[in-house]
C-alpha cells in the first residue's frame, strides 16, 4: 500500500490556490508515458481527476476459474489486459472538493467521482515499471547498466 497521498495532498493545498490543474504522482514508478497526452486527454474529457492505467511487470499469474472452483486459464500478469493504477495522476482543483481528511484518494474520494462520471483513466501499454522492492531496484539498476532505460524519456529527446 503506497503512502497516503490524499493526504499528502491535503498537506499542500495552499500551494496549490489558483492552479486550475496539476500533477501528482506515487513517486515509486518509472515510466515513458507521455505526459503531454496525459494532460491532453484529461482536458478532452473533462473530469475532475484522471491517471494512467498500465500494465502490471509483475511475474504473477492470474487465475480464471468458475464457482465450481476448477481453473479455465491461467497465464502471467503482464500479458493479460488487465491494468493497473499507475500512480500518475492530472487533477483539478476541484478534487479537494471529495476529499475529506483521513482518506486515501484512489478510495473514497475516486467513488465518489465516479459516481459522477467525473473520474477518467488514460491507457498507458508503454514502459511503466515500479520499484517496490529490492527484487525491482536490482531490476533497474541493471537495466540501466546495460544501458536499456526507457523511462529517460529526456536522454531520448536528446538523442533525436
């Protein structure tokens, strides 16, 4: 379970006074989504709050089965279409609006926009990777010895 960022959120809403939008993020994952379309779908759709669903890199597998309890597929976590929230978030001033104090945002405060149909997902099926872990940090810190960083979406803008 990530920090509360609702509250850390509610800790920093007086910076925040005259921002009509802005960012907010776990600060736990990597990621080369596009930050622009993020931005540039959050205003198409006019919602109050919106975040970036990915694919988990888990090594898990999910599990099919009916309620006679046999399995009818099984297969890994990051092929299916499953998504997950991946803690990169656009929101308005207006989400202060749902929150309340002691509440975990992407809870209570994100059933409330939805059931207003205020609440939208950007499909990111880029890189996007967490480092919870030390298994993930290990990961990483390989892959950027080998030079294989998607996430420096900087260093690629340099490059072309």
């Amino acid at each position: 379970m990530h920090s509360n960022i609702g509250q850390r959120l509610l800790r920093i809403r007086k910076h925040l006074a005259g921002e009509k939008a802005f960012l907010a993020n776990y600060s736990d994952g990597l990621s080369n989504l596009p930050l622009d379309e993020l931005i540039a779908d959050f205003e198409r759709k006019n919602v109050v709050a919106s975040f970036a669903a990915v694919r988990s890199w888990q090594t898990f597998h999910t599990v099919q089965f009916g309620d006679d309890g046999y399995v009818s597929g099984i297969g890994q976590a990051r092929s299916s279409e499953f998504l997950i929230n991946g803690g990169f978030f656009v929101l308005r001033h207006d989400i202060f609006d749902y929150m309340q104090e002691g509440e975990e945002l992407v809870e209570e405060p994100f059933r409330r926009l939805i059931a207003r149909r205020l609440l939208g997902v950007y499909k990111h099926l880029g890189y996007w990777q967490s480092m919870d872990t030390f298994k993930d940090k290990i990961t990483l810190d390989r892959m950027e010895a080998q030079g294989d960083c998607p996430w420096m979406v900087w260093k690629q803008a340099k490059a072309t």
